[in-house]
C-alpha cells in the first residue's frame, strides 16, 4: 500500500493528461469512424473513462476526494445512459432492422 | 386702463345674444313651428344691434376711445396668457353695428326667402352661429379671439355653402371655401405666433403700444404683415385665392348676402385695418396689398362681365369690390377701406337680397339670359335694386360714390397711374352692373314658364331700409370738398391710425371728379344701347365665340389651372405615396425583414439533412473551433 | 396603497369576469370597474404625490415593485381610465362572442397600461410594457375583421422587436449604475451617462418608442391594423397605446439620455414632420374610412411627435393637452366608424352617401368630432396644436409651416369623408337605417361634451403637467447648459 | 512504478484503437473490457482503490455484459459489413487526430499544477469517498437515485414491444 501510494508522486500529471487526451481523440475518432451504433455507444464509454482518469488523477494529486465522488457520479450518469442507449438500439433493431447509425436520418427539421 | 365705463360691461351680450338663438334654434329644432326659429333668430339678432347702438352711444357718450372687457382666462401656459377679452372701440363698433344691423335685416328677410324649406331651423341655427363668430371676431381684444372668430365664420360658412347638401357640386364648393380659408388660416396663425414670439402677447393694445416703438420695415414686421395678409388674402377672396367665392354661391341667397358680401369676406380688410400700426411699418408689405387688390379689382371685373349667372355677377363684383378695399389699405387709407367695407356692406347685402328677391319670383331661375321686363312686375324690387346699382357704380349721392371716390382720390395722390387703373375697374364694374340691370328688368321676359310677382313684405321691407341706407350712407363721410367733416374717418381716426398723404388740391380734386363721372355716364349709355336698345341677349353657353370671350367666362381658367396645377398633381402625389412609397418600399422592407429571415432558415435547413454522422461531425468541428478560439485567439 | 388598488381592480374585476356567464351582467360588472377606477383616479389627482406604493421585490438586481405619479403619468393615468368605460361602452349591445373573455383581456389590457404608467422602476415598466401586448394580441387577433392573423402577426412582432431594444438600453443603463445596482427611475435619472454613450443609446431606446407611436418609417403596421381591428381593439390601440410611446420617451429619453436627443433632434424632428405631411397626403385618396383614419392618426401622432422632440415649453404643454383630446377624439371618431359600418354595411367610401338623411343627428355628431379633429377653435383640438405650432415655431417658422400642413390637408380629407358618408342625394340603401338610439348618445355626447368643454376651458389640464413639463424641460437645458429662456 | 504506468497506458491505448478499428462486435466488447481492466490498473496506481473496485464491477461486470446481452439478443455476433466510405473514415481519423493535438496543445499551455492540500493517502480509499459522498454530497447521491429509475422505466418503455 505504502508503495502504490507513493507512486503518484513518481508519475507527473501530465502523463495522465496525456493519456486520456488520448484515449478521448481516440472514442472520438471511433464516434465519428463507426456505422455500428453499440459501437458507437462503446466509444462513447472511452470517452467517459477518459475523462474520468483524469479527474481521478487530479483528485489524487491535490489530495481532494470530491473528484472521485464525481467519477462515482459520472458512472451513475454513463450506466442509465447505456440501458437507455442500449434499450433504443433495441428498438432500432426491431423498427428498421438495422443498427446502422445513417439510417437515423429522421433527426432534422 | 381708464376708468371703466358703466354699462360698457354689457358688452358681452352681444354676442351673447346670437349665441343664445343658436342654442335655441338648434337644441330645440324639431319643437319649433315653422316660422319660430326665424323670428327667434332676428329677435336675438335685433336685440344684439340694439345693445351695439347703445354701446355706441356710451362709448361715445364717456370721451373714451376704447374699453376692454375681460371675461375669463383662456388659455394661460407660462409666458402665453390669452384672456378672453372684448374690445369695444371705435373699428369695432363700426362692425358691430354692419353685422348687427345687416344681420338683422338679413334674418328677417330670410323668413320669407327661406319659409318653404324643410331644414329653415337648421338654417337659422347657423346664421346665428355665424353671426355670434363674426361678432367675436371683430369684438376680440386679441388676435386669437380674433382667429377664433375667424375660424367660426369660415366653418359657419361651410355649413351655410352646404346648406343644399343634397347637392353634390354644392358639396364641394362648400369644401373648396374652406380648404381655401385654411390655407390662408395656416399663414395667420403663423403670424399670430410670430407677433408672439416679438411682443410676448397677443393683445391689441401691448402689441400696438410696443409696434410703435419699433423701426419701419424692420423684417420681422414684414415678415409677420405679409403672413397675416396670407389670411386675410383666403378670407377676403383675393388673388390668388379668390375662386372659392364665386362658387360660395351655391347657398341660399341671403347666405350670400350676409356672408359673402357683407361681413365674412369683410374680415380680411377689418384684420388689416385693425392691424394699421404694422402696415404702416411695413411698406414692402404695403405694395405687396396695392399690387393684389388692384390685380383683384380689374381681372374679377374683366371676368364678371361675361357672368350670366345673377349671383355669380355679383360674387364677383364683390370680389372686385375687395380688391378696391385692399387698394385702399395698401395706400394707408385704412379709414377709407372701412368706410367702403360700410357702404359695400349696405349695396352689395341689397343687391344679393333683390337678387334673391329675383330668384324667388322666377321661381329658382338664375340665368340672366332668362329673366327680363321685370321692372313692372316687380316694382319694390326694382327700385331698390336701381339704388344699389347707381351706389356701386359710384353715381352721387349714392353711397358708393363717396367711399369710391375716396379711394380713388389716395391712389392719384400716390400715382396717377394707379389712379387711371383702379378707374378703368370702376367703370368695368360700372357696365357689368347695367348690363345685369337692364337684362334682368327691361325687355321682355323670355322665360314664359316663371310667373313673376313681388316678394312678400317680409322680404321687401329689409330691401327697403337697405336702399334708404345705400342711398344716404355716403353721407357719413362727406369730405371737405363738400363742406362736410369727414365724420366717418375722424370718428374711426381714433382706433385706426391712418398714413400721411400728401394733399391734393380741392380744383384736382374736383376735375377727377368731373372726369370720372363723365365716364361712368357714357359707359352706362353704352350699355343702355347695348343691351334695351338693341335687346343683346348674351350667347348660350355652348354658342361659338372668340378665344378671349372664353377664356374671360371661365374665368381665366384659374380652376383648372389650380385643378392641373394642384389638385391633379397632389392626388397623384398621394396614389405615389401610398401605393409606391408605402407599400411597395417601407411596407416591404418590413415584411422583407420577415422573408429574409424565413429565406435564411430554408437556407439553414439544408444542413439538417437528419444524417446523424454529419452532425457529430459538425459538433466535433464546432468543438474545435471553440477551443481554438478560446486558446489562440 | 390606492395606486395599488387602481392597478388591481382591473384585473380582479377580469379575472371574476371569467366566471360570469350572462353576456349583460359581464358587460355591467366590466363597466362599473372601469367607473370605479375613474373615480379613484379622481382622489388620486386630489391627493399629494407622496401618495405611492413601493415593495422590494429583487434586491439582487435592484428590482423594486414602486408605483409613483407625477403630473404627467396623472395625465395618462386619467386619459386611460377615462377612455376604458367609453371603450366597455362601446361593446354593449354587440354581437360578439366570448364576451367574458374578450372583456377580460380588455381590463386586462387597461391594468397593465395603469402599470405601464405608474410604474417608477425601469424594470417594472418593461413588465408592464411588455404585458400590454398580450391581450391586445388576442383582441387584435380573435375579434378583428379578415386577414387579421397576418396582420396582428406583424404588428406583434413588429412592436415586440422594438420593445427588444428597450430591454436592451434598460440593461445597458442599469449596468451603468453605481454600486449595488438599481432600476429606480430615480437612480437612473441622476446617471450621467457619457455623452458618446448617449448617441448611440439614443437610438437603442427610440426605435422601440417610435414604432409604438408609430413614427415615420416605423409606422407601416399602424394603417393595416387599424382597418383590420375591432371598434374596441382599436379604440384602446389608437387611444391609449399608441401614447405609450410618447410617455414612454419621456420617461427615458429625456432624462437619461438627454444629449443624445439634443444629439439627434433635428433628423427626429425631419422624420416627424415628414410623417405629418406624408400621412396627411395619403389619407387624401384613401376609400376605406378606417384607413384615412388611420392615417389621420398618424399625422397627429406625428405632430405630437415633433412636439416631444423640439421639446421646448409650449411645444410640452401643446403635446400632453394633445394626448388626451387625441386619445378622446380617436375613440368617439370610431365609435362613430361603427356607427356608419352599421348603417351602411360597408366602410368603403364611394360607395356611401346621403346618410344625412336618415340620421341627421348622427351627422351633427360626427361634424363636431370632425372640427375637433381639424383643430377648430373653441374644441379641444385647437388648444392642443395651436401650443404645439407655437412651440414648433420658436424652434423655426419653417418647422411650425411643415408642422401646421395638418391645419390644411386635414380639413381637405377629414371633410371629403363627411361629404362622401353623410352628404348628397338619398341613398336607396338607407331606407330602413334609424338614427342614434339611447347608447349612442351615452357613449359620444360626454366625449364631445369633454372636447368642447376643453377647448372653451383647458386650464385644468394645462395646469395639470405643468410643473412636470417644467421638469422635463429643465433635464434638458442643464443637460447641454444651454439656458434656453424659461417662463417662470 | 513509472514502468507500470507506461505499461498500463499502452495496453489501454491499443486496446482502444482496437475497439474502434476491429469489426467485430463481439472481439469491440472484449477488447473495451480489457481497455477497462487496464483503467482499473491506472485506479490503483492512483490510490483509488474504492474507484477500481467500483469500476470493475460496474463496468466490467455491469455495462459491458449488458453490451454483450444486447449483441446476442439482436444476433449481431458476426461482423457488420456496412462500412462507412473511405472519405469519412480518412476524415475522421483526421479529426481524431486534429482533435488530439489541439487538446494536447491546450493542456500543454495552461497548466502549472500546485496540489492544493497537502498530500493525503488516504481520500482514494473506502472511507475517505464515503465521507464526501455520504456528506458533502449526500443530496445529489440521493437525487441520482432518482435518475437511475427514471432510466429504467424509460429503458423498459423503449423495450416494450409495442412502444
């Protein structure tokens, strides 16, 4: 314990920046890249783990627990939105038998 | 102020009176029997030229030249205090005495004129209503009582010019005599508000107490003078503004007497007179009155000798009759343009009454071209007609002849040219009046449908007493020539201040005199061989004739010059407005806001292709670019 | 306390009315409401100004509910609950449908035009100016003739995009105030606002003033709405609404942004006048009669606009004693229209005439109406624009001659409408019209009764606004420390 | 440790780039797992032991099987061949990476990092995220309750076969 704990000092923060700035370019690029709707909806989860790295490496590097009861949030907020996601894409499935995200073109005016 | 007058406080009655009948009149129309209203009316009327003569007496009686009498405030807005006062002086009791006493007349006549129409109490409510604003505009200590007044007479007119309404083209003269009067309305108050701005007050006697002081032809004199002119141009019917009088015509005849020849039209010379002290500083605006009245007297004359229509004849007989006031107060003569405003007053209320007297025994007939050998049938008629004829052709001892002569004698003391002109308008004047004269009462009648018959008394009687008043009413102001005193001028000398002439000698004087006479009587041959000897009926109306015989019976084409010139022109000024300007530029550009941006938002749609990766495209893009913005920007 | 009673009673009167059925007792009760706060406006105008009402109700943003008056909120004050019994009047013994409603939304309509008036903090007013829009949307909308939703379309969205600015000029003032902010008409009359600011704020506050009014350019809803209105929407439009603009710039113009108007008086002034011309001209060759009105309307309201703008002394009283025979003119003048539309079954002009016949006194009515209309002396219309005119003048004899073309082209128009309704030969169609019946006269004689008596005696009222015209005039002369001569 | 971290991050980052270029949605779901097992790594590196834990079960356990259910309910094990046109795809990959620099840029930029309390083991722990959760925060856990049954009833209203 003693030793994981102090690991945080050894790793600067900008490495953790770094990485869920990667790992969000990259659910992004995947929103954008895939037809595939649950793929979609899985990208869309990178994103959200992404962004709660960061907010955990924060929240350990200034010592403040509020960051991690916001992950804690952010995982209430993403598991709802994945049943409601999920249970649409169950929908889709069964109106136009398809999870093709270019068949949703109902979306304008 | 001078100690007050007793009983002067009585002076509020008297158009009180007139007021009263009005209410009366109106307010009880349908209750009244058939001849009530008339007599109600001329009692009220009466009653008022009783109180005028009693005023008259006291006035003159106490030594005083004038009294005020403030009733209550009226307008009172910081520096701007109008109270509503009366003035009694001399000028004022002059016109009181003409409105009252014509006006008496008129109304009684007008029983019998008016006993067969069904709306006699509406007409009698509004001769009263004339009469109660005329009698406030010549009453007025101020100007805006003044314009009050002004204003009453000229709605009051449009009331009576209507009268027929029936009639559309009476309609529409009635319309035209007040756009006409308004437009001279407009340029009055204007100078009404710039006398304001210059003497802080309105009222006659700190605007004249402190006029004197000022320089002569200073500007804004000018400037105030000729806009007041620009009333009293509307009012009195000059050049250019004239045409609505002759069209007045279309109301009933003592309608015209009263208003259009007696006293409305009367009110322009009276406002002027009344305003002598700046005319007198104002010479440009002097010439601008000489020029007008004279350009007035002449062309009307010219255009009057082609008139067959009676009352139109004489309309613009009065027309020219104003020029020759507007003469006279161009060259000064202040005293004398009132003086011919007095006698006018009694001629012209006496031809339009045995006029009407004519009409009503020709059974509504107006064209002279019809009428004729009515002398015998219709002998009171006749005889009082010839009175005022001889007076306003300026025959002694006729009225006219003195107030004319008068005027004449100051325009050769300014130039015997002018003189030679306002002549030449005499004697034009003289031959249209003989010619209406003869064609109306020798021959033959040539309209065998009329049975022609004498007025009943009630009409002739009026007639009478007019003709007793055109007959002596020069004797007022005989001048020194006939060893008289001058009474009018010097009893109106106190209220009007009248320019310095140079004097001419009595011998000048009494060669124009010679010559004047001389002329008028060969021009009354010429038309007595003209039209009795030769019987000369005038053509038809569609008969051929020459070039300027036309132009001169329609008048100089002045309506349908102001017809192309104005009304044509504004008309489609106003089509241009509304359909161009209004709903095709400013209406649109409003609505064009709307289209645009519902033109904008199908523009807009065009991106809402419903394609879900565009949009998380475009939201990545916009993402972007708002970081950068915010970072590098 | 009894400001805040004159506010409400409208509104609990309409909100009770609603639950009325019988059409005749909704009318009564709406009538006696609008009388009872006519009588309140009368203690009112007894009473010292201390008499006002004032709550906290946003202490974060300087919000408070205050209702106050001075001499001129009296004047509209009077001049709305004078008009709104005349207005309930004029609705009796109508065909109409939804009475309760439409009576609702018109005393509605008056509670917020009161608050509009007595309101002394800049955000109240906006409610307040805002709140009138509605339910005469839904009278313009519900109970007006064909094509009214396009037109009512417009004419919302026209004065709502104007009221938009003045939302934004109130933010941009109050932003401007020292310390913990505040939207008190007395707070924000004592910021100096720099004079650049005031150039361009200027225009930011007029344009939703001027389309009220409406002023030249910005009047293009006024002509189509009032043909398309109902007697009584129009009535509280033309009467009551449209003074909402001037009070409105008295209000804020003057005191707060005074340089600015100095700054563009005279190009105000030019578009003034060129709508007084402008509508004068077009009304001369309008056939529909509520159209000449309209514009009629507009040519008065665009002289009292040149009034408000030249604002010298005379010009002040001339313009607030024209606001009220104005409002009173407009609502007899088309009670009146009703009157003929009734008769006649028709509004186009040439295809009237003769109505003299059958309805002499009706004709006599709509003659008097007419003179006060064309300002003759002796009614109320003459005090006003003769004030007016000279107020004109003492800027430039020229403005008072562009200005006093009313004078002219009013009577040319507003007399060829009495010829073309009343006079000429006996109409066929008009056999079987009667004259005025009992209704008619309780509803014109007291207008006309109040013009004349105005004309002949208009002391009341000049003394009324005087001493808050003084106000008004003396913001502006120490504005640019131009002292301009004072009476008094 | 730093070993760790790159070890960590490079299993992630691979196994990201994985799930969104594999085809196959089924090899999507095991390669998210496995990115998000290598997340709950990062977890502990970072003291937040409570976090891991909760991330295993939640997602792992939770999220990822409803994936997986939902995949084999709607037969969609073998892999789709709709794929987008290449424009797009190129595109994509390019704003991916645009997306990836600028923020790279902007963090790179901005940031200087002082802790704002001194260094304290203890908050990733059970009892340190319960005291802030179950005080400061207590209300909005509450509310969030509220949250997740209306997702539910809206997750069973959308499932219902003749919605």
């Amino acid at each position: 314990m003693k030793e994981l704990s102090s690991a945080i000092q050894l790793i600067p923060l900008e490495n953790y920046i770094f990485l869920s700035v990667a790992l969000f370019s990259i659910g992004m690029m995947g929103v954008l890249f895939r037809r595939n709707t649950i793929a979609i909806l899985m990208c869309l989860e990178l994103m959200f783990n992404s962004v709660n790295l960061l907010l955990t490496a924060f929240s350990a590097y200034h010592s403040d627990p509020s960051g991690q009861v916001f992950v804690f949030f952010i995982m209430i907020v993403a598991a709802a939105e994945v049943a409601v996601g999920l249970s649409i894409v169950v929908m889709m499935k069964r109106n136009v038998d398809s999870i093709d995200i270019n068949l949703l073109n109902r979306l304008k005016w | 102020m001078v100690a007050l007058i007793p009983y002067i406080t009585l002076a509020w009655l008297v158009p009180a009176f007139p007021l009263v009948g009005f209410l009366i009149t109106s307010l009880a129309k349908n209750k009244l029997k058939h001849n009530q209203a008339g007599i109600i009316a001329s009692t009220m009327v009466a009653l008022s030229f009783i109180t005028s003569v009693f005023l008259f007496f006291i006035l003159n009686s106490s030594g005083q030249d004038s009294a005020t009498l403030t009733l209550f405030n009226w307008v009172s807005a910081g520096d701007l205090k109008i109270p509503f006062a009366l003035l009694i002086d001399h000028l004022s009791l002059v016109m009181m005495l003409i409105i009252t006493g014509i006006g008496a007349l008129i109304h009684i006549y007008s029983i019998g004129y008016m006993r067969d129409d069904e709306r006699v109490n509406s007409f009698f409510a509004q001769m009263n209503l004339f009469t109660f604003s005329m009698l406030l505009l010549v009453m007025g200590a101020n100007y805006l009582i003044l314009f009050i007044g002004w204003e009453g007479v000229g709605f009051c007119s449009y009331l009576l010019i209507g009268f027929w309404f029936k009639n559309p083209a009476f309609n529409y003269a009635a319309r035209k005599a007040f756009v006409m009067n308004r437009i001279g309305d407009l340029g009055f108050i204007l100078g009404i508000i710039l006398l304001f701005f210059t003497f802080k007050s309105v009222s006659f006697n700190e605007v004249f107490s402190q006029a004197a002081t000022l320089q002569s032809g200073a500007p804004i004199l000018t400037l105030i003078t000729l806009l007041l002119l620009v009333g009293a141009v509307g009012k009195s019917a000059q050049i250019p503004l004239f045409t609505w009088l002759p069209d007045a015509m279309a109301g009933p005849t003592p309608v015209s007497a009263l208003i259009h020849a007696a006293t409305m039209v009367t009110a322009g010379i009276y406002m002027i007179a009344r305003s002598s002290i700046l005319y007198n500083l104002a010479p440009i605006t002097s010439n601008v009155m000489i020029i007008l009245g004279l350009t007035t007297a002449i062309i009307t004359a010219i255009v009057g000798l082609r008139q067959n229509d009676i009352k139109k004849v004489l309309a613009y007989s009065t027309v020219s009759q104003l020029g020759y006031m507007f003469l006279a107060l161009g060259l000064g003569a202040y005293s004398a343009a009132i003086f011919h405003v007095t006698t006018h007053a009694f001629f012209k209320a006496l031809l339009f009454l045995g006029a009407g007297s004519i009409i009503h025994a020709m059974g509504g007939e107006q064209d002279i071209r019809k009428m004729g050998g009515l002398r015998s049938k219709m002998p009171i008629t006749f005889l009082t007609f010839l009175i005022a004829t001889l007076a306003i052709s300026g025959i002694p001892p006729f009225s006219g002849f003195f107030s004319k002569d008068l005027i004449l004698t100051k325009a050769f003391e300014i130039s015997p040219w002018l003189y030679a002109l306002a002549l030449g308008g005499a004697l034009i004047t003289c031959f249209y009046m003989f010619r209406l004269f003869y064609l109306v009462f020798f021959g033959n009648q040539r309209l065998s449908s009329a049975h022609p018959h004498e007025s009943p008394r009630v009409m002739t009687v009026p007639l009478m007493v007019l003709s007793v008043l055109s007959l002596f009413g020069g004797f007022l102001n005989i001048p020194a020539l006939f060893g008289g005193d001058s009474g009018f001028e010097n009893f109106l000398h106190k209220a009007v201040t009248s320019k310095e002439s140079g004097e001419i000698s009595s011998a000048t004087e009494v060669g124009l005199i010679i010559v004047s006479l001389s002329l008028l009587g060969i021009i009354i041959v010429l038309a007595y061989r003209t039209y009795v000897k030769k019987s000369t009926v005038p053509a038809a109306d569609g008969a051929p004739s020459s070039l300027i015989a036309r132009i001169v019976a329609n008048k100089f084409y002045l309506d349908e010059i102001f017809a192309a010139l104005i009304e044509k022109p504004f008309g489609r000024l106003s089509d241009f407005l509304f359909k161009s300007v209004e709903v095709k530029v400013l209406d649109s550009a409003v609505d064009g806001v709307g289209t645009l941006t519902s033109r904008l938002g199908s523009l807009v749609r065009r991106l809402q292709q419903g394609n879900i990766s565009f949009y998380l495209f475009a939201m990545v893009a916009g993402i972007l670019l708002f970081i950068i913005f915010i970072l590098f920007v | 306390m009894i400001l805040l009673i004159i506010l409400l009673l409208p509104l609990v009167t309409g909100l009770g009315i609603l639950f009325l059925r019988n059409a005749c007792t909704v009318r009564i009760v709406a009538l006696t409401s609008t009388i009872v706060n006519l009588l309140l406006t009368f203690v009112v105008m007894g009473s010292s100004p201390a008499a006002t009402f004032s709550v906290e109700w946003n202490n974060l943003m300087g919000i408070s509910f205050s209702l106050g008056f001075d001499g001129i909120s009296l004047l509209m004050l009077l001049l709305t609950n004078l008009l709104f019994p005349f207005i309930i009047l004029a609705g009796f013994k109508r065909e109409q449908n939804q009475i309760s409603v439409l009576n609702f939304l018109i005393l509605l309509t008056q509670a917020a035009l009161i608050g509009v008036f007595l309101s002394q903090n800049a955000f109240l007013f906006y409610i307040f100016w805002e709140l009138t829009l509605i339910p005469i949307y839904f009278i313009l909308l519900l109970w007006g003739g064909e094509n009214s939703r396009a037109v009512t379309l417009k004419f919302f969205i026209y004065t709502l995009a104007g009221s938009l600015f003045l939302l934004i000029g109130i933010i941009y003032i109050v932003q401007l105030t020292p310390g913990v902010h505040s939207t008190d008409f007395s707070v924000l009359n004592q910021l100096h606002i720099p004079a650049a600011t005031q150039i361009w704020l200027f225009w930011v506050l007029f344009i939703a003033f001027a389309i009220k009014m409406p002023i030249f350019p910005f009047h293009t809803w006024q002509p189509n709405t009032y043909t398309m209105a109902s007697t009584q929407g129009v009535m509280i439009l033309g009467g009551v609404m449209t003074k909402m603009g001037i009070y409105g710039a008295l209000r804020f113009l003057f005191p707060m942004v005074p340089q600015g108007v100095l700054y563009w008086q005279n190009i105000v002034l030019v578009m003034c006048l060129i709508g007084v011309v402008y509508a004068s001209v077009i009304a001369f060759r309008q056939t529909n009669l509520k159209r000449l009105i309209a514009f009629s309307s507009m040519a008065h309201i665009s002289l009292m606009a040149a009034a408000l703008f030249i604002y010298n002394y005379y010009a002040a009283q001339g313009l607030l004693f024209q606001v009220l025979t104005h409002g009173l003119t407009v609502v007899a003048l088309f009670y009146m229209v009703q009157l003929i539309q009734d008769k006649t079954k028709t509004l186009e002009l040439p295809q009237m005439g003769g109505l003299k016949h059958a309805a002499p006194k009706m004709a006599i009515l709509l003659l008097m109406i007419l003179l006060v209309s064309v300002a003759l002396p002796f009614t109320a219309g003459f005090i006003g624009e003769f004030l007016i005119i000279i107020g004109l003048a003492k800027q430039s004899i020229w403005v008072a001659l562009f200005g006093g073309t009313t004078m002219i082209l009013g009577a040319i128009y507003m007399l060829y409408a009495y010829q073309r309704i009343m006079l000429g030969d006996k109409n066929a169609s008009l056999k079987n019209t009667t004259d005025l019946v009992r209704l008619d006269y309780w509803m014109l004689i007291p207008l006309i009764a109040i013009l004349f008596i105005l004309g002949i005696y208009p002391q009341p009222i000049l003394n009324l606004v005087e001493v808050s015209a003084n106000t008004m005039q003396n913001l502006l002369t120490s504005a640019t420390g131009i002292v301009t001569a004072m009476p008094h | 440790m730093i070993f760790l971290f790159y070890l960590l991050s490079t299993i992630m980052i691979v196994c990201a780039l994985l799930v969104v270029f594999s085809k196959n949605p089924i090899n999507n779901v095991i390669y998210l797992i496995l990115c998000f097992i290598a997340m709950a790594g990062h977890y502990i590196l970072l003291n937040a032991q409570f976090l891991a834990v909760v991330h295993i079960i939640v997602y792992t356990g939770a999220i990822m099987v409803l994936f997986l259910f939902v995949i084999m309910l709607l037969n969609l094990n073998k892999a789709i061949i709709i794929r987008k046109s290449t424009v797009t795809r190129v595109s994509a990959v390019i704003t991916g990476g645009i997306f990836f620099l600028v923020l790279l840029a902007a963090t790179r930029q901005t940031f200087e990092i002082h802790a704002k309390y001194p260094f304290n083991s203890e908050i990733g722990l059970v009892s340190g995220i319960g005291k802030t959760l179950f005080g400061e925060f207590l209300l909005p856990f509450e509310i969030s309750s509220i949250l997740f049954i209306s997702a539910m009833v809206g997750a069973m209203m959308f499932g219902k076969k003749d919605a």
